[in-house]
C-alpha cells in the first residue's frame, strides 16, 4: 500500500508558445513540444528548451543555496596547480550516455580522476543510494597518489563543478581554478559540457527532505488501509492538503462531532435528513450545512453514497466546504499552499460567527480551544508589575535550538556532509525546553522590552515580560514554531529539527497566580497609542521598520512582541492593516469577534492541566507556503495510531511525534 503524496502517474505536455508580435499578447501560436513536433523544431530551439525543462525551481535553487552558504567556504587544493596527470592514452567523449564506473557499470554519481582518468562511483548514501565507492577504492590501491576528482554531470561551462580531494590533509570538496586545462587533457573541452546530475549539496538536500518526508508519511512502510467510518479519506483539490489535515484533526473530537451530527447510527442519520429538509435554499454557501455534510461523509461514508473497493478507496471530495470556508479570505480561496495553524484558527472562527446567534446545545465548540494567558511585565526601574489577561486559541512553542541534546552528533554530521553516505543527523530539542523556552518564569522564557517607558517614573527603560497559563481548555492546540523569521535579513526559515513531543502533559507549573503579596502594581494610566494597542509593542515592531498602522494592528491582535511579529508576516499584505486601526473596517477575512471575555473563559473553560495526546499535523517542506500536510489521529476505539495523508487512510506504525508541526491535546 503506497501512502506517498502522489496518487495517480502524472502525465505532462509542454507546448512551445509563438508571438509573431510581441506587443499583442493574443496573437499567438501554440504546438505541443512532442516527439512529433520536435523534427520542425530548429535544434537551437530543442537545446534551449531541454536546458529550460532540467533547471531547478527557484525555491529549490534557494534551498541549495542556503544550506551550501551553512557551510564554509570550499578552499583551492594543494594539488591545483602543478597537478600530476598521466598520460595514458585515456580520452572521453561528450556524451554522458557513454560514461560508466569502470568497477560496476554503473553510469551515475560517477567521478572522474583528474589524474590518471579512471572513472569510478561515489560512496553509496544512507538510504541505499549513491555508488559503490569505486572512486575512493581506486584512491587507496593506487598508493594514494591521486587524489583530486571532479564529479561528472556537475561540470559548467563556466568551470564550475563539484570537485572533492582524497588526501588526508584535505578530505573535503575543494576548488580547482584549473578544471579547464585538467579535463583537456583527457580530451574534454569544458565549454561542450553541461550539468546533468545532482551536486553533492543538492544530493543531500534531497536526502534530508526524503529522511523527514517518509518519516512522517512512513513512506515505504507497508501499512494496513482503513476504510469505513470514522476512516475515510479527503481528496487533494490542488494544495488543499492544509485543508484536509485540519478536517481530520477536528472531526476526531467529540465537541465537534456533537455540533456537525457526526455518526452513522439511525438517529444520527434521522437528525441529519431533518436538517437537510429545514436547511436555507441554497446549502451550498451554507456553513453549517458544510459542515454537516462533511461530518456525515467522514463518520457515514455508505450513507453519504461514498463508494469504495476497499483497496482503492474513493474519498470525499470537500469542494465545497473549502469555497464556503475560504470565499472571503484572500489565502484560502486560491489554490496555493497556505498554513493549516492559521487555517486552524480561521476555521474556528468562521465556526464561531456561523454560531453566534445559534441555539444549538452545543453550538461554537471552537470555544474549547480558547484559553487565557496571563502576561506580567515588570519594570526594572521600579519593580513595580503589571498583569493583563488575553485570549488565545492556540500556543505557540519557541524551538530553542541551542538546546539540542545531541550537538556534538549534529556537528559531526556537518562535518561529514561533503562526503556524504552518512544518514541525516536533526537536532534533537526536549519538549520541556520549548515550554520553559516560551511560558513560565524560567529565565529562558522572560523577554526583554528595550526603551521602555515606565508609568511610574515617566523615564525609559528596561521592562521584561513573562507568560503564564490563567486556565486550561479542554482542547489544547500546541504549535511548535519551526517556521521563524531570520534576525539577520528578516526571512523565513526552517527549523530542521526533532522535537520530543511526549503523549501526555502536564502544564500545572506553568498555571499564573496574579498579583503576588509582595508585588506593586504599576500605575494604571491610559494608554498612549489612540488605537488602545500596547505602546511598547509597538515602539519595538516600528523599530524594526514596519509601518506604525500595522504594527498598531499587530500589538491589538497579540499579547508580545514576538508573536505580533510572526503576525506582521502573515497579514502585512492585507491593506486593511494599512490604516489606523480606529479607521478600518473589519477586515474581510478576519473572524467575528467573539465576545466571551477571559473570566468567562476561565470560569467556563478550565480545569486540570493534564493532557493527552489526539493529533497531529505534520509538514513536510521548507516553507508553510508550500511542501506536504498530513494528519495522524489517535483512535480511542481500536488503540491505534491512524494516518490521514489526502485521500490515503492507514494505519499508522510509527507516528511522527518528533516531527509535527501542530498537535492536539484533550484535557483529562
């Protein structure tokens, strides 16, 4: 049973576009680029589509780039200059079809010595891949005397090239401003050559992806499918997998069953039919009937006429749902990858206006997710503090890498990494410092305001801010914020890393106990931004460069500094966040405000602090504006763990705790 992301063969056709005028874009010509057409087809125009069609994207050209840049830079060998080449009589064609490792046959990672010309494979890699180390073999019994290769097919015409030396004082990838007059010699003219294999960087750029992607698919594992209710698959309508996790997340909870008349017993099926009968005239921009759609064709599928062979499943197709959920929100009515957390959040919030005026006995069971926080800030000038609630439906986890609790593996795998054939080593970071990182009065956890200006003396200074828990939800959405804003150019990155996340939790340390005996409270005064958005919020976003209107929006809709940031990313497109905040209408994609204040939260939503693992949402990629989601959910009824990727439904044996990107909690 293959659970890869890809379900069906892709077929593809490119076309070769003609504009006779350039300055009319309709009066154009189109023919398919095939093997028929290629033979009216100018051999100029056929290489320099074949040169189009092997070029990597831009985002994979960046990837390479940013984890080559990790490294330092490649120094010119010792042997360069006055390199010993032997002449043998050894000559080689152009034509990469005729290139073969003289041990094995076999014509790829192949590197050529620029010595004698033996052309031998490279190391094999930890997945299997790779060579029989041909190249190094021959290294050894030659006396190690020849040590400088260059791989072929990484060759430019521009002399760049993928060049690795044997020689124990060296033992790395090098440069040799040679190249040129090197492969001349055995009759290789570099301005004939071209790339047509992967770099060593590129090669380990692709092993680390394909080490997170099937650990967290559990690619090539063979895993038993599940159909049938509660086990139905979501079909991908194009980067809709965001979507599709989220779905399965939710649906597994019993608060969102309740609403959306989950379930295949009778009078599940009965209360349904007497929805649909009542439900508005035109169902298909109806929310609620959205949802109870989906709910039945997830939890009912024989019901909802899904049909099956039980070893190909047919999924539901969530259309419309998705155009209903997404019509008003600029991201989430395209086609383009987006984040399933902020789809997550969007999602509740859309339940919570569809359920504001609702008599349902349990309508808007978003509302489990809300929690509150609790923010003390202290003045250093004073020690006086300050207390001030939130609300929030998610928490965010810094992932403090330098916490990793194998770094001297992780360092040694970097040292390695030019030689490849080592399996990828992640950072492996404990939960418990992403949550001492983040809440609590550890000082890892505490954030330093700058230029602060204190209530009680009128002067600035420093101030620092901590973050507690005031209660906890019954649902508890635990993000772990792998995806971070570079502090030196201010771009997005990833995280590359293990995160331990354990089964259960146990937050009580972290509850807040308000104003202690011993503290002062700061002065009360008014605050000085007219929009009633935190002034020290936003004196640190603008001095980042942010406009002022935006940042006031962010310091409204955050309780930090750090997460508005995180915020200022996702939304400073949005032109609304442009104006003053007093001045702005609702924005169209923003949620309904809910209007449950933090003691109602607390009074109506809290108990222990102890929680049990119910799912996870997993990303695959270097960017939440792109790659893979999945989603695995634990089921109470079989005890097992099971997979949700699109339309694929198995059951899990490994599932990715180390590796999610969101995880839902259910308090006991």
């Amino acid at each position: 049973f293959d659970i890869g992301p890809v379900d069906e063969e892709i077929e593809k056709t490119y076309f070769l576009v003609w504009y006779p005028n350039l300055s009319s874009s309709s009066d154009k010509l189109k023919i398919p680029f095939d093997s028929r057409s290629q033979k009216f087809v100018p051999q100029l125009v056929q290489d320099i589509v074949k040169e189009v069609l092997e070029r990597d994207d831009a985002s994979k050209v960046n990837e390479v780039k940013a984890w080559d840049a990790a490294d330092e830079a490649r120094p010119i060998s010792k042997f360069a200059e006055n390199l010993e080449q032997v002449d043998n009589g050894v000559k080689l064609s152009h034509d990469p079809s005729t290139w073969k490792c003289a041990d094995s046959g076999m014509n790829e990672n192949l590197w050529l010595n620029l010595h004698d010309g033996y052309i031998g494979s490279g190391r094999q890699n930890w997945d299997g891949t790779g060579g029989t180390g041909a190249a190094l073999k021959h290294f050894e019994e030659t006396g190690k005397k020849y040590p400088l290769c260059v791989k072929l097919g990484t060759i430019t015409p521009d002399g760049n090239a993928e060049i690795y030396s044997y020689d124990e004082s060296e033992d790395m990838m090098v440069l040799d401003p040679y190249l040129a007059k090197h492969l001349a010699h055995f009759g290789l003219n570099i301005r004939k050559l071209r790339k047509t294999d992967k770099t060593l960087i590129e090669m380990e750029v692709d092993l680390n992806m394909k080490h997170v992607f099937s650990a967290v698919t559990e690619d090539g594992k063979q895993l038993k499918p599940c159909y049938g209710p509660g086990h139905v698959g979501l079909q991908n309508l194009g980067n809709s997998c965001y979507m599709n996790s989220t779905f399965q997340a939710l649906f597994s909870l019993d608060e969102f069953q309740k609403r959306f008349l989950y379930g295949n017993s009778p009078e599940q099926r009965t209360e349904r039919m007497e929805f649909f009968l009542r439900s508005p005239a035109e169902p298909q921009v109806d929310p609620e009937s959205q949802f109870i759609k989906l709910a039945a064709a997830l939890s009912d599928p024989d019901d909802a006429e899904i049909e099956s062979d039980r070893e190909n499943a047919v999924a539901a197709i969530p259309r419309m749902i998705k155009d209903t959920i997404g019509k008003e929100h600029p991201d989430f009515r395209g086609k383009e990858q987006q984040d399933s957390v902020e789809y997550f959040r969007h999602m509740l919030g859309k339940i919570a206006e569809m359920d504001k005026e609702s008599s349902h006995p349990n309508a808007n069971p978003g509302q489990w997710f809300q929690f509150v926080t609790e923010e003390r800030l202290q003045c250093s000038q004073t020690n006086q503090v300050k207390y001030k609630k939130a609300i929030a439906s998610a928490l965010s986890l810094v992932i403090p890498m330098h916490k990793a609790t194998n770094l001297a593996k992780v360092e040694a795998s970097k040292n390695k990494k030019s030689k490849t054939g080592e399996e990828t080593v992640l950072p492996s970071i404990p939960f418990q410092a992403c949550l001492e990182a983040s809440i609590g009065g550890e000082d890892s956890a505490v954030q330093t305001i700058v230029d602060y200006l204190s209530p009680a003396t009128n002067q600035r200074g420093i101030a620092t801010q901590t973050t507690y828990l005031a209660s906890f939800p019954k649902y508890l959405l635990v993000q772990l914020r792998r995806y971070v804003v570079s502090e030196i150019d201010y771009t997005p990155k990833k995280l590359n890393c293990e995160v331990n996340v354990p089964l259960e939790l146990d937050l009580s340390q972290y509850k807040s106990v308000g104003l202690r005996e011993h503290e002062v409270e700061l002065p009360d005064v008014d605050e000085p931004s007219s929009s009633g958005a935190d002034s020290d919020i936003v004196n640190q976003l603008k001095a980042m460069g942010f406009d002022e209107n935006l940042c006031k929006h962010a310091a409204l809709n955050n309780a930090n500094a750090d997460a508005a940031l995180t915020w200022i990313f996702e939304n400073s497109e949005n032109p609304v966040y442009l104006v003053p905040p007093e001045a702005a209408p609702a924005p169209q994609n923003a949620a309904k405000d809910n209007t449950a204040s933090p003691d109602d939260i607390i009074n109506n939503n809290s108990g222990s602090g102890r929680y049990k693992m119910k799912a996870i949402i997993s990303h695959i990629g270097n960017s939440t504006g792109g790659g893979h989601y999945v989603a695995h959910v634990y089921d109470s009824a079989l005890s097992k763990w099971i997979l949700y990727n699109d339309r694929k439904v198995a059951e899990s044996t490994k599932p990715p705790f180390e590796h999610g990107y969101a995880y839902v909690f259910e308090r006991e």
